[in-house]
C-alpha cells in the first residue's frame, strides 16, 4: 500500500472528510429544493393558465414564484457560505495528506467548526477516500498528483454527466410545452404569461448548466496538466503541486453542484473508472526500461 493512502485513514483526516461532506450537502439540500420547486411550477403554470383558469390559482402560484425568486437571491450568500466551509475543509484534507504546505493567503478553518459538522455526519463510514490500488513504489509527489488528478477527474466526468441530464430536462420540457401550446392552441396573451412566469425555471436551469461548464474547462485544463507529468515529465516539484492544488481549490467553490443522489447513481461507474486510470499509471511505473 503507498504511504499517502494508507494516511487517509487517520480519524483526524477522517473528521475532516465528515465535515465537508455536511456542509456541501448543507448547500446541496437548498439548491435541489429551488431545483424542484421551479420544476413543479413549470409543469403547473401552463396547466393553471389553460386548463384550470382559476384566477385564484394563478396568483398563489405567481405569488410562489416571486417568493422563491427573491428567497434565492436572499439566501445565496449562505449557500455559497456553505460551498467554501467544504471546500477549505477539503483543501485542509489535501494539504494534509500530501505533505503540502498551505497557502499563506487562506484562512484555515475553525477546528471548533469542523468538529461540530463532523459530528453531523449521518452517511456511510468513510473510508479510503483515494483509491488503494497506488503501487507503493511510485515516488511521492507524482503520488499526490496522481490523486490530485483522480480528484480533478472523478468531479469532471460526474459533472459532465450531471450537466447533459440538465440539457435534456430542458430540451424535453421545452419540446412538451411547445407541443402543448400547438395543440391547446393557446392565445397570444396567455402564452406571453405562461412565458413569463416559467422564465425563474429557464433561468435557474442555464445558470446552473454555466455553472458545471465552468467547473468543467477549468477541471480539464488541469487534468490534462497532470497527465502529462505524471505520463510523459514523471517528475514534479512541490511547488507545482502547490499552483495546482491552489486551482483545484478554486473549482471547489462553483456554486453549482452536483446532488447526492447522482452522486450515489454513478459512484460505482466513476470509481470503476479512477482505478482503471491508476492501474494504467502503475503499469507505465512498473514496467522495465527497455535496454
């Protein structure tokens, strides 16, 4: 086993993990309520508008939408709160394990903090966070790249996943609604109020897709880095390591996230997927120089 995976075990790295997993899910929880709020009045106002014709109706649910709009924007500074507790959390789980120095610029989080989120934690008993298959003769910061980017790579391709599933509840919903209006043939009036009133579910939706394609450049940029050490250079200084941990951390704090619940979806297939990547890389390092 290689010394920097064996350490994630350590219960003081493990209190760490705990405690970011909560406060993202912290952020997580208020965003997917907003998520399905706006999807239920999606699907509603255009039935209240053309079925139903209940005025009463279509002021609660006009009165829905205002309220969650301004709510959101109220409370956007404790999601984004929530993101950047776990992502310096995480950069502190980092940081640790890899034997890096912290940035100077960064405040470290309240032990006091991360204590209480840890003891908040009601999952699944975390262990070997990184993959175990690292072959333990592989020098030590091309280690830590090699889990720098498992970690850039695992997020990247859930997100990719995460943000065409949002394209396609778009690309559906807009198809079924313009089939509705055809078919109910719905008056210019009204239309330009059903319009209107879903215009919170498009714009909450194209941000949260800007959101994960920005997550997702930035992540490939960097994967694409370290692979090139780690296949080609196979050696890397520690200041490196440090500029590339700085923008893994950056990319932590995008506001958009993915739920828990794709997350669980996909953990088996992206984790399949990280130690085929690993064990291609311990294959290269294993092998003899030809003479």
């Amino acid at each position: 086993m290689n010394k920097i995976t064996e350490k994630q075990n350590d219960s003081e790295l493990v209190k760490l993990l705990k405690a970011s997993s909560v406060a993202y899910s912290k952020a997580k929880k208020w965003e997917t309520k907003f998520t399905y709020s706006l999807i239920f009045l999606a699907i509603a106002y255009p039935i209240s508008y053309v079925l139903i014709k209940d005025e009463t109706i279509k002021l609660i649910l006009f009165g829905c939408s205002f309220f969650l709009t301004i709510l959101l924007q109220v409370i956007t500074g404790k999601l984004k709160g929530n993101t950047s507790k776990g992502a310096i959390i995480k950069e502190e789980f980092d940081t640790a394990l890899y034997c890096l120095p912290w940035k100077s610029t960064l405040s470290k989080p309240d032990h006091a903090e991360i204590s209480k989120l840890s003891l908040e934690y009601e999952g699944e008993a975390i262990k070997n966070w990184y993959s175990q298959c690292l072959l333990p003769s592989i020098p030590h910061n091309i280690g830590v790249a090699i889990l720098q980017h498992s970690n850039t790579s695992w997020d990247n391709d859930l997100r990719k996943h995460f943000r065409d599933w949002l394209i396609w509840i778009l690309v559906i919903y807009s198809v079924l609604l313009f089939s509705f209006f055809v078919v109910m043939k719905v008056e210019g009036l009204t239309l330009f109020s059903i319009c209107f009133s879903i215009l919170s579910f498009y714009t909450h939706f194209i941000s949260l897709i800007r959101g994960h394609n920005s997550a997702i450049e930035k992540r490939e940029a960097i994967s694409k880095h370290l692979d090139i050490i780690i296949r080609i250079k196979k050696e890397v200084s520690n200041e490196e390591l440090r500029d590339i941990q700085d923008e893994i951390f950056s990319t932590r704090q995008e506001p958009a996230k993915v739920p828990n619940f794709f997350f669980r979806m996909l953990y088996k297939k992206m984790n399949a997927m990280d130690e085929d990547y690993i064990n291609s890389i311990n294959t290269l390092y294993n092998s003899k120089p030809e003479v």
